[in-house]
C-alpha cells in the first residue's frame, strides 16, 4: 500500500473526568478504505472531531503526508482536504441543500445558481439524487444524509470521514454510498468510516481499526477478519447474541388502525388504506424499505400528522371505553388517557433537545402532567439517574447537555424516558440505529420486557433477521400500502423481501 495519508500519534482526549481517547495511534494510507470499529462511547466520533478541527488533542501529533500539522478548527481541516460527515447533521433546516453546501465557503458573492449547478455535477458525477433546491426541513433523514455527503465532496475532500453514514440509508442507498467510496478508493483518496454493522466493515473495509473504552486495541487486515473476531476485539470477550422470544400472553386489540389515508404537503398520498392491529402482549413489526410509509404512520397514531380517511382507534384497559384518535391533537391524545410512547427516527429533531441536559429532556416529556405552577425537577432527576443506571449511559452525570453525549448513548436515554413513561402502546422506529451490539440487545430485551407487561409495542426495523427473531407478527409495507402481515415465527427473509418491493401491492389487509 502507498504512502500514511494520516498518522495519529499517542492521541489523547479527555472531558472532565472522562477520558474519551487513550495513547491512541491510528494510520490511515492514500487509496484506502480504513473502518473503525467501537462500542458505543468507545471515543471513535472523538477521534474523528480531532481530525476534523472540531476538538484538540489535549497530547500527541498528527501528521498529513508525514508531515505534522496542527489542526485547530474546522477551516484548517479543509485546507489540507479533510472531510467529515457527521453522526448528527450539522445543517440548517431553513435553508436548502445548495444554500446548506456552499454555506461557510469562499465562493465570492454566492452565485446560487452557478453552486447549485455544481453541485448537481458533483451530484451526477457521483450518482446522488437530491433536489437542490429543496430545504433541509422538507428532506428525510436519508436525504439529509446525503447532503451532507454531497457537502463533503463538493468542497473537494481527499480524506473523507464518515460517522455511522450507513445507519440511515436503505440498503440500496448504502450500495450507492459504498460504490462511491470505492470509486474515491481508486482515485487514491483515504477513507474513514465508521459503522456498528460488522457485515458492512467486511464488506466495504480493507482494514479494521478497533478501540475500547478509549484506547487503541489494534488493526487487521479486513480480509483475516470475521464477526466473532471483530466483536471479541470490541467487546474484550466473547458474547452470545440471542433474543429470546416469549409467547404473547393474554392478548386483547389495543390500537385498531382502519383504513388511514394520509396525504403529505405536496398532495402525494403517502398512507393508502393501511388497516392493522396491535395487541397488548406483543411485538408488531413493521418492515419496508425506508420511506414506505412507516414514518407517517406512527407519526399518524402520535396525532402528529392529519389523516384524511380512516379511523385510528384505542381501547383503553382502565375505562374500557374505545376512544377514535383521528383529529385529535398529541396533547388531546394524552388528555384521553391513551398511555403511547414513541420512539421517533429522528431522535435529536423530534424525541430530545440537544442543548438541554438529561434530566431537562426527562422533564419534556412529564411536565405538563404536573398540577403546580413550580416545574418539579426531583422526579425528572430520579428518572434521570435511574435510566442512567439501567441503560449503563456513558455521561460524566445528569447534567451533561444531551448534545455532548455518544450517538448510541443519545439513542439510550430518549428509549429510556419513554419507557419510564409506563405506555400501553410503545412505538419504537429503529430503536437500534447507532447503537453497538450489545446494547442493541439490550434494546430488544427492553422490548421484550415491555411485551410482557402487556404493553403493545410496535417495531419499525430495518434488519430482517432481528425482526424475524423479535416479533409476534410482521407488518410490510411498500409504498404506503399494507403488502402483508406475516407470522414472526414462520417469516423467511426471502418472502419479506418480495413483500417490501411489491410494487403494484393491493390495499389495506386487515390481519384478521
Ligand atoms: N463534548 C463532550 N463533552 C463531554 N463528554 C464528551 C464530549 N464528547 C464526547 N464525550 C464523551 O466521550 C466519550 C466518547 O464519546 P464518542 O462520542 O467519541 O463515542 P463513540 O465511540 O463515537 O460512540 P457512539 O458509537 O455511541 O457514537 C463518551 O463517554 C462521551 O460521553
Ligand atoms: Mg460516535
């Protein structure tokens, strides 16, 4: 292989007490694809930071082309052609994906128009399709995600960092990204990229740098690497990943969902006569290619969109009463009694605020149930403490912005809170994304614990392994439509498959 294109030399980080990066060593060559594998809060986004001008080195040395250099911002990164794609969009949701593209760049008195149009060259180039013009707020987290690629490229990166990239792209997006990334890879450029889905280091890496805990453990070549190897090197023993799948107990119809239309801003019918059930005692899953529909359906159930056709009905186990959520307002849901928690995709939009620390966000969820004038932030902190504790969150304490945490970590405390929040219905949508293996697991046994308890709890997940060991029952959807509901314990991978593409699919199947 050519030359180091960057050497990391006994790189240490620490915030507080907690010290993210150890000693830590790492090469990265021109022309190659260098993963970096870690448990969640091992110090690898840290790292990265570092190389990207965001944080300083508190000791040791990088060097670019074997030269040191010294980088103190994000500007001096981009100088010596150092691009990074961040676990958290860092774009503005007001703007549009040109405006988000060239903003911060010399580019004379932003020609909108000329960016825009080079941008859809890099676009072409690279075969991306975003609409340029679209602003960032309209966008999915996938077309976020993409703009933020774009970005990178356009500004001519040849040290390319991605953080977690794949985690909200469908597999075929992550196709297209990989088959980017190789084409970088011939051009000689080096790339970093980080991703908890061991299938995808195998496949994309050439070799495999590992940390834990902060320190560097060690780097193989991709090809003498297997997914026990990598896990043992990640984890420091060897784990067993299995869900156990309990018989649903004592179910009864909890949320009835009956033919729900829904139409979105641009008059496009994403949700077309989707009828289901979901029973107390069980895990639903919902599988489908991202962008389905799986979105506005939960979003729907939650009151927080407007379905035009349908009902969307709860039977309430204290009053027995059966309430019709249509038209109602998440707010006028809650003040119905309905108990739902929701897990959204987008969890530093939707689910938690960034700035605010743990024990705040706890409080967002709770503080209106609260009868006096004074916010009550004992509870909130208990809770906060205890999720802490439960979820093993790696946070210096309570008080820490939300913002500050690791993206796995970010994901345990919003699953945590809505837990806590004891919920007949609990809908998680990839509850899992970013997080490493083993508190994966931990996520699905919570689910598991949840299904017992009776709550009825609703899955949207992308690994159809996992959803095919987790869940009762398999709900697909293609295109807004109901494709089928499948027993979990029979499912074959191969029949959700052509269930998620059924292209022309016939509507709304009612399961029962
Ligand atoms: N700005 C900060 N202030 C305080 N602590 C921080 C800050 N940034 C990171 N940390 C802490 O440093 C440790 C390493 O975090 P980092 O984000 O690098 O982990 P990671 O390996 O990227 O994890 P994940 O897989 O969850 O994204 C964590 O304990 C995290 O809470
Ligand atoms: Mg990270």
């Amino acid at each position: 292989m050519a030359n180091p294109a960057i050497e990391l030399k006994g790189i240490t980080k620490a915030f507080g007490h907690i010290i993210a990066n150890e000693n830590v060593d790492l090469t990265v060559f021109r022309g190659e694809i260098l993963a970096i594998l870690g448990e969640n809060g091992s110090g690898k986004t840290t790292l990265m930071n570092m190389i990207s001008g965001i944080y300083y080195p508190d000791e040791g040395h990088i060097f670019i082309d074997g030269k040191e250099v010294n980088i103190s911002s994000p500007k001096d990164a981009l100088d010596l052609k150092i691009g990074m794609i961040h676990q958290h969009f860092k774009l503005v949701d007001v703007f549009n994906a040109t405006e988000n593209i060239v903003l911060g760049l010399d580019e004379g008195k932003y020609d909108i128009k000329a960016s825009a149009k080079k941008i859809q060259e890099t676009c072409d180039r690279y075969g991306f399709e975003i609409d340029v013009n679209k602003k960032i707020y309209e966008m999915s987290v996938s077309e976020k995600q993409t703009v933020e690629i774009v970005k990178a490229l356009y500004k001519g990166a040849d040290i390319l960092i991605l953080d977690e990239p794949t985690a909200v792209l469908t597999p075929q997006e992550t196709q297209k990204l990989f088959n980017v990334l190789r084409k970088m890879r011939e051009d000689g450029k080096s790339i970093i990229i980080i991703t908890h889905k061991l299938h995808e280091v195998l496949e994309i890496s050439d070799r495999v740098s590992v940390l834990r805990k902060g320190k560097y453990i060690g780097t193989i070549n991709t090809a003498e690497a297997n997914e026990s190897i990598l896990t043992e090197m990640m984890v420091g023993e060897k784990i067993s990943l299995d869900i156990e799948r309990s018989e649903p107990k004592d179910t009864t119809d909890r949320l009835i969902v009956k033919g729900v239309d829904l139409y979105n801003k641009e008059g496009v019918q994403v949700l077309k006569d989707i009828s289901f059930t979901a029973k107390s005692g069980e895990i639903l899953g919902i599988a489908g290619i991202s962008g389905s529909g799986q979105r506005e359906l939960l979003e729907s159930i939650a009151g927080l969109q407007k379905i035009s056709g349908g009902e969307i009905l709860y039977n309430n186990p204290k009053t027995n009463e059966t309430e019709n959520l249509k038209d109602k307002t998440p707010m006028q849901i809650r003040n119905l009694g309905v108990r739902l928690s929701f897990v959204p995709e987008d969890r530093l939009g939707m689910g938690l605020v960034g700035n605010m620390d743990i024990i705040d966000n706890m409080m967002l969820r709770s503080y209106r149930k609260g009868k006096s004038v004074f916010v009550e932030r004992k509870q909130p902190k208990a809770l906060a403490e205890k999720i802490i504790e439960d979820l093993q969150v790696v946070t210096p304490d309570a008080k820490t912005p939300v913002r500050r945490l690791s993206g796995g970590n970010v994901q345990k405390v919003l699953v945590g809170r809505e837990i806590a929040a004891s919920p007949t219905v609990l809908m998680a949508a990839y509850p899992v994304r970013g997080l490493d293996i083993n508190s994966s697991y931990m996520i699905y046994n919570l689910l598991n614990e949840q299904k017992e308890n009776g709550v009825a709890v609703i899955f949207v997940g992308e690994d159809l392994d996992v959803l095919i060991e987790l869940c009762d029952r398999i709900l697909v959807v293609c295109g807004g439509r109901v494709t089928g509901i499948v027993n979990g314990r029979e499912a074959k991978k191969e029949e959700l498959g052509l269930l998620m593409t059924k292209g022309n699919a016939k509507g709304g199947k009612s399961d029962e």
